[in-house]
C-alpha cells in the first residue's frame, strides 16, 4: 500500500501533476527521504492498537507510513490545497481522517473524542511546521494529557533547547515547561538536503514521553510558568534580580532562596525543574 509519496521523484511528480506552488507563510518543507521517514516513525514505536494525531500531513509521505501501523490517523492541515492532493495520494487507507484546519485553533481534546472513540494509547508524529514548533507543542501539552508521546521533527535549536539540562547554554524556560511534564530526548539531527525545498536550517526529532506521574507538582501551574519565564527574562542577570524586577519582592525571594539552601548569586540556568517547582509553591504560598 506503501506509495513511497516522499521520495525525490514522487515528491517532485505530485507537485507537478498538481501545478502545487509549495507556500513558504506554511512552513512547507517536504521531507524527501524514505530512511528518514521510516525513521521517525519506528521512534514512536505504534502498534495497531495505536491512534497518531499527525500536524501538517503535506503530501501524505508521512502519513502514509503511520496508517500503515496504527490503528486510526487524524490529521490537521492548514493548507485547503493540499487537502484534494491527500486524498488521492492516500485513497488506499480507510484509517485515516485528514481536518482542513490550522492546529493552533483546533479543539483536540474534543477531536480525540470524536475521532479516536475507545482508544488504547494516542500519539503524535509530525514534521511540524517551523514557523509555530513551539506554540504548538506549548498548546497541546496544556490542553491534554491523552496524548501520551510525541515524536516530532523541527528546527535543530529548538530541539536543543527543549531537550537541554541545567547549565547548558540552550536551557531555558521552554526547556523546564516542557520537562516538567515529560521526558525529552533528542533522537537525530537531520540534513536540509532531505526536504524539497531546503530549508535554511538543520533540523532533529525529538521525543517527548509524558510522565505518568509529575515527580512533585507545581500547586499554582499558572505562576510556576509565570515564574520560569520571569527567570529568564535576562540571562546575564542573577535570580534574585530577575524575579525583583519581575515585581515579586526581594526579601521573599531571598528568605525562600535560603530555605531551598540556593545560593543568593545563583542563576536561573543552574535551577533544576524540581527546583523551580519548589521555589514556586514557597513563592505562591
Ligand atoms: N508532513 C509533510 C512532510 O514531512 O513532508 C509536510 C511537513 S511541512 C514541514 C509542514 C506542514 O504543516 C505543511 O503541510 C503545512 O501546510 C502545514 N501547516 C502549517 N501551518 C499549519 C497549521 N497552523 N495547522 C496545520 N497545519 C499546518
């Protein structure tokens, strides 16, 4: 059943046959090499029992791989004209529902309802769309704990930055937003020249798998987020000084400082996520 709609030839044969105009506002970076696409998939580990939520399906190349293993696909594309070209290119799947919609503005918790009635497991595979990687990502961890994994393909520095560790240049408060809630891993880097067209970027595919149970929670999740990206509004700064200037006063921040046994000229970027839980249920109290 497997058409292999993402290698060089097919890719450029469909955009042709379909006088389709790749638009670069999307994000439309089509992925042209079957070992990668293989790749990603087998990293997300399906079954037949599995439901995968794909984002922006593009030509299906993906697509078609994940139907082949999963139980059901749902897909959100953006583009109405991609829409005609999917269904033909996917006409030999009968488990797949294709959302002429922007994700950003979807109701997944919903979708996932109506879609995937009595599901075993949800995932998520896509190869994201740059330009929203982390508005999306951001999104759908708050909206849902149903999807339980996701494996996703974006720009290789926002890869790194979620996936980093404390004291590492790239770690910030996406990195501590993101693995509060779940593991990351990186699970390769990947070459511009696999995608038509290039994008000016590398790019990598992480791994993303929800914890089942948050090791200690933040009692106030809203100022726990308020509070990472108030540390670091200025890297160059101490964490007394950004959350000073964050408007929260200094003596609490420096009394909660000595009960976590912190150093008062630490800085934000040497905080683990479970340190950064503790100061906030300290400071939210
Ligand atoms: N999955 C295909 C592949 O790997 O070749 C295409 C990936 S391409 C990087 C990103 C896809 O996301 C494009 O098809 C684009 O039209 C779609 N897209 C962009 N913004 C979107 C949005 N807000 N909601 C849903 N899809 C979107």
């Amino acid at each position: 059943m497997n058409k292999k709609i993402g290698s060089t030839e097919n890719t450029k044969k469909i955009l042709e046959n379909n006088n389709f105009f790749i638009k670069k506002k999307f994000g439309q970076n089509f992925l042209i090499d079957q070992n990668i696409l293989n790749n990603i998939v087998d990293n997300a580990e399906i079954d037949n029992e599995t439901d995968v939520i794909e984002i922006g399906p593009g030509l299906g190349s993906l697509t078609e791989i994940i139907a082949s293993r999963a139980k059901r696909v749902l897909c959100y594309e953006i583009d109405s004209d991609l829409i005609p070209i999917l269904n033909n290119n996917l006409n030999d799947f009968n488990n797949i529902n294709i959302l002429n919609q922007d994700i950003l503005k979807s109701n997944v918790v919903e979708d996932i309802k109506k879609y995937f009635p009595d599901s075993k497991k949800v995932y998520l595979i896509a190869n994201l769309p740059y330009y929203i990687t982390t508005p999306i990502i951001l999104s759908l961890l708050e909206q849902t704990t149903s999807i339980r994994r996701y494996v996703m393909m974006m720009q290789l520095e926002v890869a790194d930055r979620i996936c980093s560790k404390p004291d590492v240049k790239d770690y910030n408060a996406l990195s501590i937003a993101i693995q509060y809630r779940a593991k990351a891993t990186k699970v390769m880097t990947i070459s511009s020249n696999v995608f038509i067209p290039k994008p000016g970027v590398d790019s990598a595919v992480i791994r993303l798998d929800l914890y089942n149970e948050i090791e200690e929670k933040a009692n106030d999740e809203e100022f726990f987020f308020k509070l990472i990206r108030n540390s670091f509004a200025q890297r160059r700064k101490t964490l007394v000084n950004n959350l000073t200037n964050a408007g929260i006063n200094k003596n609490k921040v420096i009394e909660v400082l000595n009960e976590l046994k912190l150093d008062l000229s630490i800085r934000s970027e040497a905080l683990s996520v479970l340190d950064f839980v503790r100061l906030s249920n300290l400071l939210s109290k």
